[in-house]
C-alpha cells in the first residue's frame, strides 16, 4: 500500500487528457470522426442545398425546406432512440446498432454527391437519412462511455473525445473551404463541384476513423438477469425493457432532474449555437467574417475542452457546467451590445471556451447518474432532451424578434434559459444520484 500514489504522480500526459489506455482513444476517435458531418454537412450542404438543389425555389421557400427536413429527422430519432436504446441494451449490440447507423448515414451522406440542380426533394431525403444515421451513432457511442471510463476519469475521457471532435471537424472544415474558394488549387473545376467532393470526403472520414472504435472498444456483456430471459421478439422486450424504464425513473429522481435542468441551459447553448450565423448577418458581419468566426469557435474549443476537464476532475462537473452557465451569461449580454466584426469574433472565443465545457460535461456527468446496465436506454432518453433542446430556444427568440422588432432583444432572452437551467441544477444531488446508480447496478447484476 505505500507504493499506491505512484501511478498517479507518473501519469503520462495521455492519461492527464483522458486517453491513457487503447478503448479511451478509440472511443474519443469516433468523436473526430462523426464531427466532419457536424461541420461540413450542417454548415456548407445548406449553402449548396439552397444555391444547387433548391436553385429553382424562392431562396426563402428552399431555406424553409432545408429547416423542415432537420425538424422531421430530429423528430424521428427524438422518437425512435429510447426504443433503439432499450434494444441495443437487451441483445447486447450496442457496436452493432452503432454500426447500423454508420452505414446508412454515411451512404447517405456520399450520395449528396449526385444531387443536382433542382432536385431539392432527393436532397432533402438524403439529408434527413444522414442526419438520422449521425445522431443514432451518438446514442449508442455515449452509451459505451460509462462502460469503459471509471468515475474518476469519466469527465476527462468525455472532454477529450470532444476536443478531437473539435479538431477533427475543424481540420476538414478548413480544407473544405480552401477548395470551395480556390478550387483551381485542388485541381478541382469549380466551386460546385468543391461542395460535392466535400460530402463524399465527409463520409470517408466518418466511415475510417470510427474503426478504431469497432477494433478496440469492448461490447458491454449482457447483465445476468437479460441473458438469462427467454428468447423472444427484441422489439417486444424492448418494448418491455423501455416500460420497465420509464417506471423506474422515480429510482433515479437526481438523473430525472438533471436531464431537465439540461434540457433548459442547453437550448439556450444551441440557440446561440444557430442563431449567431443570422443574427450577425442581420447586424451587418460580412460573410468571410462569420465563416472564419465559426473555425475560430472549433480551434478554440480543443485546449479549452482538454483544460474542462481538468477543472472537473478538481471540483466536479457540476461546478465546472456552473462556471460554463455563468460564462454563457456574459455571451448573452455581449451579443446585445455587439455590433463589431472584431466583437463577433470576441463572441466567438467565448463560446469556443465553453462550448465544449457544458455540452461534454454534461454527457459525463449524466454518465454517473444512471446504471451501465441500462446505458443505451437511458442515453437515448439523454439523446431525446439534446435533441428537444433546440426547439422552445430559436421560438422564443423568433417571438422575442418579431415582438420588439430587434434581434438584440431575443439574444438576450437567454439569460432565463441559463439561470433557470442553473437553478434545477443546482438542486442536483449527484453524490445521492451516483449512489442510486450503483445499488442499482449492483441489484441488476445480481439477476
């Protein structure tokens, strides 16, 4: 026992960041891999959508559509993942589910290569297929985090896949938009074409960096109690499963809670995330200004997800959401008084600093709260709220818009969902909702 503090004082710096070991790594990669879709698909595929596919369309009536295929494919999974989840965590198939998702996403996503002029409707299709493939691989990759990672390194190990992930998406954002502008530098004919090498590009990434995950990271066994049910319909027992889960949440009342309080402060963090693009177009940024701002935000958010982390590991994650909460106050009254390229892009390191802190630290502290056995279920129902936190957020900021004639005002409408966000949060008892989770588990594993 008098040896026992050594291997602390000589970690390495891999194990410091969170990926000291083969399944930390490869579990972080698959966040560097799926980032590309975030950045390129969700950033330029609209601009080409609107420009290409919907060039036959009002712009307003493209734009609209574009806005109605995300809604139904953020509706579908919000739907299906608690029943997905409660499948994968029966059968024991989380990897397989994942891998599921990843093929059709990722075909989809290539696919938008041949999307030509007018043919909006294709586009769109295709669109909400890959936009359903990337967020059903995150619900059964989040769901393998508390499988791998121990409690005491589990908000290292979340921040860091989210660091590569802001690498990652950046990296091939940079490229992409170099080939965009200077096509002629790649050999490439025109800037159209840029856009469509781009998608296909996007889906080769995604597919190779996420083998690392399929080699390395293990498939959580079955608990006893599953494995030795009888065999019947996995639709059935999820159904079953999903039932038995959704009775049992008044177990876990501190994971419940948390998962409102985040439902509340991350609408606030998507609605800066989504409104800051035509809210500084709306106060005169010029374009270059508001792209450059956006690789500014991914390159800022990898030292400071890594440094996240580390305050986490300090004072926990629940103080360390607190200080991002705080911070996103103070972006909110920045953006009402902002009216600067220069302060945009103020605007811009500040949500780089801690964009990644609230959303990561959420999904680890989450992690803690709820029992492994029950991972995939209880992440789909994790993936449910992120999903439905982007929808009261851009409405009342549209309200607010609309109502007072200035978007300044609706930006700093926010604060309520920061502050009350904050507030539910604060009545979080994570050591009462961890001790729940592990009796639990210990009661599951029991059979």
């Amino acid at each position: 026992m008098r040896d026992s503090p050594t291997p602390r004082r000589e970690q390495s710096w891999l194990e410091r960041l969170g990926l000291g070991r083969p399944e930390l790594r490869a579990w972080a990669m698959y966040d560097w891999a799926n980032s590309v879709f975030m950045t390129i698909i969700l950033l330029v595929y609209p601009i080409y959508f609107t420009r290409v596919a919907g060039a036959d369309l009002a712009p307003v009536v493209a734009t609209a559509r574009i806005a109605f295929a995300t809604a139904i494919s953020m509706t579908l999974i919000a739907v299906l993942s608690p029943i997905l989840g409660a499948m994968a965590d029966h059968a024991g198939i989380k990897k397989k589910m994942l891998a599921v998702f990843l093929g059709f996403g990722a075909a989809a996503t290539a696919a938008l290569y041949f999307v030509g002029r007018g043919q909006w409707l294709l586009g769109a299709v295709l669109f909400v297929i890959g936009n359903i493939g990337v967020t059903g691989t995150i619900v059964f990759y989040e769901s393998l985090l508390p499988h791998i990672a121990a409690h005491d390194e589990v908000d290292r190990v979340s921040m860091a896949g989210y660091a590569l992930g802001y690498l990652g998406g950046g990296l091939l954002l940079i490229v992409a938009l170099v080939a965009i502008q200077k096509p002629a530098l790649f050999g490439i004919p025109d800037a159209r074409e840029a856009m469509r090498i781009s998608f296909v590009a996007t889906a080769v990434w995604w597919v190779v960096f996420s083998i690392p995950l399929f080699r390395t990271v293990p498939e959580p066994p079955r608990s006893a109690g599953e494995a030795g049910q009888a065999e019947r319909g996995l639709v059935a027992a999820a159904f079953a499963r999903l039932g038995r889960t959704l009775r049992e949440l008044r177990h876990y009342r501190h994971a419940f809670l948390f998962l409102v309080a985040f439902l509340l402060y991350n609408d606030g963090v998507n609605t800066i995330i989504r409104m800051a693009s035509p809210y500084g177009t709306e106060i005169g940024i010029a374009e270059g200004s508001l792209i450059a701002a956006f690789v500014l935000v991914q390159f800022v958010g990898i030292p400071f997800s890594f440094l996240f982390g580390a305050i986490a590991d300090r004072i926990g994650a629940k103080r360390a959401i607190f200080i991002s909460l705080a911070t996103y106050l103070v972006i909110a009254v920045w953006g009402f008084y902002m009216k600067t390229a220069f302060q945009f892009f103020v605007l811009a390191f500040l949500v780089g600093m801690v964009q990644g802190g609230a959303q990561g630290l959420s999904r680890s502290l989450f992690a803690t709260l709820i029992p492994r056995q029950k991972s995939s279920e209880f992440f789909a129902f994790f993936s449910v709220f992120e999903k439905f936190a982007g929808i009261f957020g851009p409405a009342i900021f549209g309200f607010m818009a609309m109502a007072t004639g200035s978007s300044r005002n609706a930006i700093l409408s926010l604060i309520v969902f920061f502050v009350v966000g904050g507030a539910l949060l604060a009545f979080v008892d994570v050591a009462a909702g961890q001790r729940a989770a592990r009796e639990a588990e210990a009661g599951i594993a029991a059979g």
